[in-house]
C-alpha cells in the first residue's frame, strides 16, 4: 500500500507539472502577441494574414495535440509507461527552455506544436497508469484526485504566471515550469514502478468497438461542444463591452470567475469519484451531465438573479479590528491616516458579479460528478480489454471535434445571434448529450439503465 501510494503521488506531482506548463503559457499568450507583433506575409504566393498567424499559435499545438495521441497511446501499451513517461518529461524540460528564445511568430508556433506533443503525452500516461495502478474500486478516488493536482496547477500558474513575467519577464516564469517538471521526473524515475504490462498489435481497433466505450462516447462527442462554449465564454462574457453583451469587468474580477469552476471541481473530484465507484458509472456520467447543462444555461440570467436578490456592486473587505493595534508600529513608518480601515477587492462590478461566479462555481461541481466517472469507465474498459492508454487516447480523440469546432461556432452565435445564445446552445448539447446517453442505456439494459455500470 506505501509503495502505491508513492506512486501515485509521484503521478499527482507529474499531473500538476503538465498542467502548470500548460496553463503558464496560457496565461502568457497575450504577451507573446504583444511582444511578437505579428504581421501578415505570403508564402508561395498565399497571403497569410496576422489574424490568422495569431490562430495559429493555438491551432498549431492542437493540431499536433491530435497527431500525437495515437501514436503516444500506441507506444504506452506496447512498451513501457514509465519510461514513455520519462521521455516526455525530459522532452518537455527542453521544450519549456526554449520558449524564453523565440524571436519570432514562426519559432513561437514550432515550439507551441512541441508543446503538444509534451501536454499530450504526459496526460495520457498519468491518467493511464493511475487507472491501470488503481483497483476498480477506487479508480475514479484515484483519478479524481490526479484531476484535482491538474486544477491546482492551473489555479496557481494562473494566478502566478502573469505576476512573475510582469516583476521579470518571461525567461524565470519558464524556468520555474522546468524546475517543476525536473522534480516531476525525479519522483516519476524514483517512486514509479515498471509497467511489465504490454499489448501487441492495435488495441485501438477493437476498444473502438466496446459497447460502454462507444456508449459514453456519444454523450461525450456532445458535451465536448458544450463544455469548450461555456468554458472559453464565462470570462468573455465577464470581460468584453457592454456593447457586445458583456459584463465589462477587469481582470481581477474575470480571473475569479475562471478560478471559481477550476476550484471547486479541484475539492470535489476526489469525493464524486469515491461516490462513483460506490454507486456505479453511468449514474454520475448522467447527472453531472444534466446539471451542467442546466447551470450553463442559467449563465445569462446572472443579471437578473444579481438584481433579483441585490448582490453588491463592490466588494468591500474590512479590516479586522484585532489589526487595529499595527497602528502603532506602523505608524513609525507610515503616517497613520494612511493605514485603510477597509479594502475594496472589487470595485466598477455590476450586481452579475458574484451570482456569475457562484454559477461558474456551480459549473465546476457539476463537471467534478462526470469527470472522474467517466475517465474510471474508459480505463475500466480499457484494463479489462487490454490497452488503456489506447482507451484514453479514443477518449481524447471523441473530445477532439467539440474542442475544435465550438470556438468557432461561440464567436458566430456571439455576433450573429447574442451573447445568451451562447449558453443556451452549450447548454443544449449537454442536455441533449446526456439524453443520447440515457436512450441507449435504456434501450440495451432498460428500467435500471443507470445502475448498470
């Protein structure tokens, strides 16, 4: 039991460095536009323009993201998970140094195409050897709380990154990244053990056939839609002009209402993935579904409900009086009129602001139900058939249209229809998602469809 717990441990560690890196750049990815510039150009005789330069620094790493995942999930079931682990870790510490270096949009998006390949990489292995570790019993407990280090790294590069790169610039901000994946490698090389499983041919052809997997694949292709238009447009909706249907906020405000969904579904994954491997599968899949279609799509009413029930249109914090005696000593170096009796964290809000950031709360408990659950049913499938790395990587692919086309159909409806048709159509696809879902489960197992698996 130590030895397991070593390792897992070790795989939190490495879920957190994957998830620091990608967040990091994230956060950065205005500055880089900024410092690079881009301009349009024209290569053999096409004109490139800059909008389309600056899509392609995101486009280029999913891109490759989705080159990657067959071969990587390949490679893990036919040789060793530890040391494809190793490798990606090593490749990642490369990738991250080079990205104080570039001096250009072209070296920008080669590197970000690299980064890819290492975010990819090191998901598939982490998540595949905490299902394949874990027993079925607890392998949603184990994997809900690999999901909750990811949500912490990203909570905490989010609200680190932009700070450090404003005090220094981008070279410490990536040299942090890599010091974090160095001991991520570390404890990966010392506590993870062998992976003595190996799976000769193509797992893929016959876990594309699963019965559950291509179940909770057609729930998933649906709520792929759903999750990237309400996930990309909380803070739009938050941080763009009244006049485009948004709230106007700064980015205080707007960081919160991303930190929200990210902290919450961080302190509930590990308990909603115990409850689901009590309870079975499918039930979670299902109501964690439901509820987040319902959530999304109460989003827009957010100035209502502030108006409603007459939420503040400031935050004020006061000070503790207990702090009052500071004055004393503080006064030998500030003059004491200027000690504040109380702090404005949040000030120009609208009463939308915290009935936005409890919904986006709200978002993030609703998700903690489904994804545990569902990530435990594709690596139960995945172990009992033999591959699954390969499982995750179906599991990656399926999410790959969703992630790729709702952007593009958020900005339409966005200027085209409204802000609120945003929602309501994310909404609708995990509504309709989950209904997909139920069908086929009552259909193949009937009346207790849910408590099947």
């Amino acid at each position: 039991m130590d030895e397991n717990r070593r390792q897992f441990w070790a795989l939190y560690l490495t879920r957190f460095a994957e998830g620091f890196g990608f967040v990091a750049l994230i956060t950065l990815l205005p500055y880089y536009i900024n410092e690079l510039d881009p301009s349009g150009t024209t290569v053999l005789g096409v004109t490139i323009s800059a909008g389309l330069i600056v899509g392609l620094y995101t486009s280029g790493f999913t891109f490759v993201q989705t080159l990657a995942i067959v071969p990587l999930s390949w490679a893990g079931d036919r040789f060793d998970k530890r040391t494809v682990l190793l490798v990606v870790l090593g490749f990642g510490m490369v990738v991250y140094a080079l990205f104080p270096l570039v001096d250009s949009s072209a070296s920008f998006i080669a590197v970000r195409a690299l980064q890819g390949i290492v975010v990819t990489g090191a998901g598939l292995m982490t998540l595949s050897l905490v299902g394949q570790i874990a027993t079925g019993g607890t392998r949603a407990n184990y994997i809900g709380k690999a999901n909750a280090a990811s949500f912490a790294a990203s909570i905490v590069g989010s609200l680190s990154a932009g700070v450090v790169y404003e005090a220094f610039g981008f070279g410490p901000v990536f040299a942090i990244v890599v010091a974090i994946m160095f001991v991520a490698w570390l404890g990966t090389f010392r506590y993870l053990e062998r992976d003595v499983t190996r799976v000769a041919g193509f797992p893929f052809t016959d876990l594309a056939l699963n019965r559950r997997i291509l179940t909770v694949s057609s729930f998933r292709f649906q709520y792929a839609f759903s999750v990237t238009l309400v996930r990309t447009w909380i803070p739009i909706f938050a941080g763009v002009a009244a006049a485009e249907g948004g709230l106007a906020y700064g980015g205080l405000a707007v960081a919160l209402t991303v930190v929200a969904e990210k902290f919450t579904n961080m302190c509930c994954q590990p308990f909603t993935g115990t409850l689901s491997d009590r309870y079975g599968r499918a039930l979670f899949v299902f109501a964690g579904g439901a509820a987040y279609g319902l959530v999304a799509l109460a989003v827009p009413f957010a100035p209502a409900i502030g108006a409603a029930l007459g939420a503040p249109s400031e935050i004020v914090v006061g000070i503790p009086a207990m702090l009052a005696g500071l004055a004393v000593p503080l006064g030998a170096w500030f003059p004491l009129e200027t000690i504040p009796s109380q702090v404005t964290l949040f000030g120009d809000v609208s009463p939308a602001f915290l009935p936005l950031v409890a919904l986006s709360g709200l978002l993030g408990v609703a998700d903690s139900f489904r994804e545990p659950a569902s990530m435990a049913l594709f690596a139960d499938e995945g172990t009992d058939d033999g591959g699954v790395a390969s499982s995750f990587g179906i599991r990656e692919l399926v999410w790959r249209p969703g992630s790729v086309i709702a952007p593009l159909l958020g900005g339409w409806l966005m200027y085209e229809v409204s802000m609120a048709s945003v929602f309501y159509v994310g909404g609708a696809f995990a509504l309709t998602g989950v209904g997909t879902f139920f069908a086929i489960l009552a259909w193949r197992h009937g009346a207790s469809a849910l408590t099947e698996w």
